[in-house]
C-alpha cells in the first residue's frame, strides 16, 4: 500500500504548558498533542505528576502507572520546583513563549505561587490560560476536593442509572474527569480562534460539576419544567430515566438485547405478544413503563438473542446486542474505526490504547510516541530557551 502524507494537523505550531495531574487537565492536553499541538509538561521534581503513582486494575509500566501513560502521550516532560526562585522564572520564560497553558489546582494555589491569571496575563497578554477546577471558583464547595466519584456524588446523576428500588449508581467510567477535560478543550480552541480574529488572550474555566450537569441537560431540563421531583427510575430494564417503555436492556435465554425508542404496536406485532395489546397506546408507554417492560422481559427470556435481532432488526426497529469487550473485539468494528492504536512508552514497551476519535480529512490520528519518563525534556527544553535568548540578542 501506498504510504499516505502526514496530516496536517490543525495545532501545528500551538505550545501548551500543562501544569495538571490525574485526568481532567492530563486529558485536555492530551487530546490537544493529538490535534498537533506541542505539549510540556511542567512536573515537580522527584515525584512529577501524582498520577504516575495512582495505580488502577494493578498495573504499571516500569515505575510509572499504566493509567498515567494512557492519558499523557505524546508530551515532553519537564521537571521544575515552583517554589525555587530559578526554576520559577524559567517556567516564566516558557509561558511568556507558550500559546495555552492548563492546570486543575485548588482555586488560589497558582495565585500564591504568582502563577495566577492576572500575572500571567501581564507575562503573556494572549496566553489562553485553561482551569479545571471540581466546583468552580467560588461558592460552597469551592475548597473541596475536585474527584470524579465525588462530583457524580454531588451532580444527583448517580439517581439516573440503575433500576427502581436500587440505591444510586455511579458510573462505571471517570465520566465528570473526561467530559470536563473534553469541555476545556471546547474552550480552548474557541479562545485561540478568537485570539486568531481579535489578537486577544483568554481565561477557560470548566468544573466537573458544571460538566456533570450540562451531561445531564436533557433529563435536568425536564426536572426544572415539572415537579422540582427526583425522576423515578423504572422498576426495572432502566436506561434514560425519562425515557418510554421499551427501552431499556433486557435478558434473553443466552444473553442481553437493547432495545430503543419503538411503538408498541409494533413490537406486539413483530414478537406476536397478544398482551402488549391493551397497552399499545402510545399515550401510556411512559406512565405504565414498567407493566410494558416486564410482560416484554418474560417474553424475551424464551428465546436467543440473535432470534429475537432476527425478527426485529429487518423490520427497522432500534435493537442491539449487548457486547463486552471481548466480544466487541471479535467484531471488526474497533479496526474500521481505526479506535485502537500502539504507542510505545518511554523504555520501548508497546502499549495498546486508544486512538483520538477525531478524523481530520478523512484521516485518524494515530500517534505512536507514549507519555515521558519524568524530566526526559528538561534539558532540551532549558537550551531551547537558552538558544531563543541568544538569538533574540544577535537580532537585537
């Protein structure tokens, strides 16, 4: 096959400063080397970014966790006290060259190290200056920590999954983290187009909270134009808490099906369930949810999965089989995604992870370059800006 040319990736040229740790931050500026652009993390001596030490599922690369490679690849790690005078102004050096920098601290920690956006507008007038924080910069909560299990916690999402009669349920993925990071993102890239037409620079705050509650725009909305009530969930086959019978996930006699928005009618029809008749009524799908669900869930437990998708994915119907993993492999569907990428880490292991779901001209946009060892830039990046002096000064 003939090779292709690189692709142009959009944030060619776009230095990023990330002074993040764990997720929110690490997944913004991840998510911005993917899209091309040049990223620096500024890490602290000895144990860098807490991450590489937050061990999940048992696993780790070298000294490092597997978790911090997953959500740090494809950035040069520098290593600076903040504290100490010299590497303080050397990181100033940085961000007086750098495009956007991004940091997840408690509200007022950069101010006191003098890193704050007031100073660092005054450095860079058109640095876009990135904040995830867990609850915005003021208010009640402002000081408490900013963690995913603690934000679905507060954000009341936890009472949107699971059954009738179950306690909350969070979800099984840093949902707030990657939906916050993705939103600074959002943020981020519209400040540098506005800084594109307008020459100025720009302060992006997002908060897991305000995340999880925009995640939760549909079902909230909802709340706030009804009984100012907690919706119930249905008492069992739950999905979308406001949603209508069928949907839901429902056991066969070998596995699990999903089945989406469907008349009734249509689904007695197809399945030939004389007693859905009383209740096919479009009027009463929600309001009686949960009679539709259980005399569809004995209904289905008599027969396959693949019998009950035979019936009714040719009639059109919104249905799918349940996968994990393993099965989602065997499909083929991950490799014409191109959704899963090797990367190799900083000793040379591969690491198997996933691809930017972004697609620019047709094209994915793999990187096989893993997150860095601590400090491995350092040095580079120091002489870089030693080099930019010394040039600086022959011009002048």
């Amino acid at each position: 096959m003939e090779s292709q040319p690189p692709v142009d990736l959009p944030l060619d040229g776009i230095t990023v400063l990330d002074f993040s740790q764990f997720l929110a931050g690490p997944m913004c500026a991840m998510r911005l080397a993917d899209l091309g652009a040049d990223v620096i993390k500024i890490e602290r001596p000895g144990s860098g970014d807490l991450c590489r030490k937050l061990c999940v599922a048992d696993q780790w690369l070298g000294e490092d966790s597997l978790l911090f490679h997953t959500i740090n690849r494809n950035k040069k790690s520098v290593v600076a006290d903040l504290k100490d005078a010299e590497d303080l102004s050397r990181v100033k050096a940085l961000i007086q060259r750098a495009d956007v920098m991004v940091h997840n601290n408690r509200p007022g920690v950069m101010e006191r190290i003098g890193l704050g956006y007031s100073e660092i507008n005054e450095l860079n007038p058109m640095m876009i200056y990135g904040v995830v924080s867990g609850y915005g910069p003021s208010g009640p909560w402002k000081d408490k920590p900013g963690q995913d299990l603690l934000a679905q916690a507060r954000s009341g999402m936890t009472w949107l999954s699971g059954d009738g009669g179950q306690g909350p349920v969070p979800m099984g993925i840093s949902i707030t983290d990657i939906t916050a990071g993705a939103h600074l993102v959002q943020g981020i890239l519209a400040a540098l187009f506005r800084r594109a037409k307008r020459g100025q620079g720009a302060l992006v705050e997002v908060s897991l909270v305000a995340s999880a509650m925009d995640l939760q725009f549909e079902q909230f909305t909802s709340y706030l134009h009804g009984s100012r009530q907690q919706p119930a969930r249905s008492r069992l086959n739950g999905a979308n808490v406001n949603a209508a019978a069928p949907y839901g996930l429902f056991r066969t006699n070998d596995g699990f099906i999903a089945i989406a928005m469907t008349p009734i009618a249509e689904l007695q029809a197809i399945l030939g369930l004389e007693t859905l008749g009383p209740l096919s009524d479009p009027a009463v799908a929600f309001a009686r949810r949960d009679e539709i669900k259980q005399i569809l869930q004995d209904h289905l437990l008599t027969g396959a999965t693949s019998h009950w998708l035979s019936l009714l994915e040719p009639a059109g119907l919104w249905c799918s089989e349940v996968l994990d993993w393993p099965q989602l492999e065997a499909t083929g569907a991950l490799d014409a995604l191109e959704a899963v990428q090797t990367v190799s880490g900083p000793q040379g292991q591969d690491i198997h992870t996933t691809t930017c779901p972004i697609r620019i001209d047709g094209r994915a946009l793999p990187c096989d370059r893993g997150a860095p060892a601590l400090g491995a830039d350092t040095q580079d990046v120091i002489a870089g800006l030693s080099n930019d002096h010394t040039a600086r000064g022959a011009v002048a």
